[in-house]
C-alpha cells in the first residue's frame, strides 16, 4: 500500500511540474488533450498498462513507446518532452498518477470540480445530466463527470468529489443491513 502512496504523491509532483509549464507555455488545454488521449490509450491497451510498470523493460524502450505514440497522436511538443523526462528519470510508472492529477490541477484552474461517478450500469444521457445538475446545485461549481462502471456495486451510484464520497450503492446498503444485524 505505502507503493500506491508514494507512486500518487510522485504523479502530484510530476503534474504540478508539467501544470506550470503547460501555464507558463500557455498550453494547458493542448497538453490536457494529449494526456486524456494517453488514457484512453492506456484503457484501450493491455500491454501498454502492463508496459509501463514493469521492470523487465528498459526506461529507454518505455520512452520510445511514449514517444512513438505521442507521435502517432500529434502530442504537444512540451507533452512529448515531459514523456521524454519521464522516461528518462525512470517514472513512467507514475504515469496514470500524472495524468489524474494535471486533470485535477487543470479543472481546478478552469474552476470547475471533477466527479468520479461509478454506476453498476451504463447511465443514460438523461441521467448523467441529472447527475451533473444535482452536482453543480450542491457544490456551486460545474462539475466534469467521468464516468466508470462497476457491477461489484450491484445497483444504485457512488459519487467521488475530491475527498468526499457520496455512497448510494446497493453493495454499500446491503453492508450496513447485514452490520445492523449482527449488532442486533
């Protein structure tokens, strides 16, 4: 677990980092393209996930692959730097770390939150936007919703706002029943 700590507070650092050159350079919205389009690699990409972790590849042939796709996707030049930096300093691993957090830097600049809501099915358009209405009247801020799906929560919505979670879920419901009953 101290791992995953000390992988998210590098991904923090290597985002501020890339943050204030993207501001100084006056391309944040560029390179947040070109980050939220290496996601979706990285979603769409099994053994790239299993790529960057992995200690049986060189940082060398790790930067290369960055490289070739932020080729590939016509990246930023300060974007294909930071992957080059990366690589370089042997932190690809925290990649997926990075890319969270200038997204979370970046909405917070735009002013607007980001929402982690995660359903156990795919939500209708209808309800993402009720969803995002009932978030901005609670919160006063837009909200960027970024949506996954669970079938472990069995049915209902959990909603991440930074810190705060909001937890509606069957799973969740059904473990506060079965906790009252052995407390009964």
């Amino acid at each position: 677990m101290a791992d995953d700590s000390k992988t998210t507070d590098v991904g923090a650092r290597y985002a501020q980092a890339l943050f204030d050159l993207a501001k100084d350079s006056d391309s944040i919205t560029a390179i947040e393209a070109d980050l939220k389009t290496l996601k979706a690699m990285l979603a769409e990409s099994a053994d790239l996930r299993r790529l960057l972790p992995s200690p049986i590849f060189k940082s060398d042939v790790k930067g290369k692959v960055l490289l070739a796709l932020a080729d590939a996707g016509a990246f930023n030049a300060t974007t294909k730097k930071f992957l080059g930096f990366l690589s370089q300093n042997q932190r690809v691993a925290a990649l997926p770390s990075i890319i969270t957090s200038f997204e979370q830097l970046s909405a917070a600049h735009r002013g607007v939150v980001t929402a982690d809501v995660v359903t156990a099915v795919k939500m209708t358009a209808a309800q993402t936007k009720a969803v995002a209405a009932a978030l901005q009247k609670a919160l006063g801020k837009a909200p960027e919703i970024e949506t996954r799906i669970d079938p472990s929560i069995l049915g209902g919505i959990k909603v991440r706002v930074g810190s705060r979670l909001f937890d509606a879920s069957l799973r969740s419901k059904l473990d506060s029943l079965k906790f009252a009953l052995k407390r009964a």
